[in-house]
C-alpha cells in the first residue's frame, strides 16, 4: 500500500497530511479555499462521477466502511443542473406535444 511518509520515513499523522494538502494547494495558486485532505476526498467523488464510475464503486475506492456513506459525498456540479433543466423542459415539451396531438387536456 502507498503511503506518505515523512523526512524521517514514518507515516504522516493527520496534521502532516493536512500541512502537505495545504502545501500543494498554495503551490498550485488555489486561492479560493484551503485544501485540505478531505477536500482531495470530495474532489476524487466528483472526478469519479464525471467518469460515471456507479457509487457503490466510488464508495469502495473512498474506503469508506458502508456504501451509504457516499451520500454526504454526492453533490451536483454547476453543468449538471443546467443539463438536467434542459433534460426537464425537453420531457415537458414532448409531454405537451402529446397532449395536443391526442386532443386530451392536460388535466386528465
């Protein structure tokens, strides 16, 4: 297993780990918020479900104890709202369309 080891060879603990996200953060211009270890957590999610890798899989790969854990992870990107309104308004066209066709009100 992959580890991240400190000058003296021993593992990072939790603050090692947090100076050194905060580090490749502050190297890499990201300004806008710290980075942190948990950050890198909720950025792979994402990255994962852009590759729409299924969230019992994400979940494993966060080696999180439960699948159900990937929940609090789940958020929605800018992009994938607008899709999804146009996804919405293009059923809501197709179902008005069909109402016109067939001579049915929409209430029925």
């Amino acid at each position: 297993m992959n580890r991240l080891l400190d000058g003296r060879g021993q593992r990072l603990d939790r603050g090692g780990l947090r100076y050194v996200c905060r580090s490749i953060g502050k190297a890499a211009g990201i300004t806008r918020f710290v980075v942190t270890p948990h950050v890198v957590r909720y950025t792979m999610n994402v990255v994962q479900g852009i590759r729409e890798i299924d969230s019992t899989t994400r979940s494993a790969l966060l080696t999180h104890t439960s699948p159900v854990s990937i929940a609090s992870y789940e958020h929605l990107l800018p992009q994938e709202l607008v899709e999804a309104r146009r996804e919405q308004d293009l059923g809501l066209m197709e179902y008005l369309a069909s109402a016109d066709v067939e001579g049915r009100e929409l209430s029925e």
